[in-house]
C-alpha cells in the first residue's frame, strides 16, 4: 500500500523474504522531542536490501562498511 501525498509511507508484511515477527528483534529506536521513533537498524536493512536494483546494490556496500566499521575496536584517546 502507497499513500502519497508529501509523503510516501510503504506498509508491507515481508521485505526480501524477512516477516515483521523475524524484523522486530532488528529494530532500533531514537528518541525525538520526547517521542520514541523506530527504525530499521543497519543489521535488518542489510537483510532487506537483497534484491537485483542498483540502489540495493549501492545500499549493501553502504551497510557492509557501515557494520565492519562498528565492529572494529576503538582505539583510546592519546595521553594528555
């Protein structure tokens, strides 16, 4: 279902093969204004971009490197 007006709002089942009840565990959130906002995090859109478009493709690299960056060890601040 699309409704478009300013803004476009997909509601879907299933994503790339990827139900809601398997997606919710991949959920993250952000707080604004007092208001709690969920999204997709990085983990569950990486599974949701399997499909054969070039954005998908270009939306994967981004991930992939975004995930691989979050997983490298941080180094401590310099001394002083």
């Amino acid at each position: 279902m699309r409704v478009n007006d300013d803004i476009t709002v997909d509601l879907m089942t299933s994503a790339c093969g990827v139900t809601y009840d398997e997606a919710r565990s991949g959920v993250e959130s952000v707080e604004m204004d007092g208001v709690s906002i969920p999204f997709a995090g990085a983990e569950l859109m990486l599974k949701m971009k399997q499909g054969w478009r070039s954005k998908d493709a270009e939306d994967r690299s981004f991930l992939q490197q975004l995930l691989k960056k979050r997983r490298q060890p941080t180094a401590p601040p310099p001394p002083g």
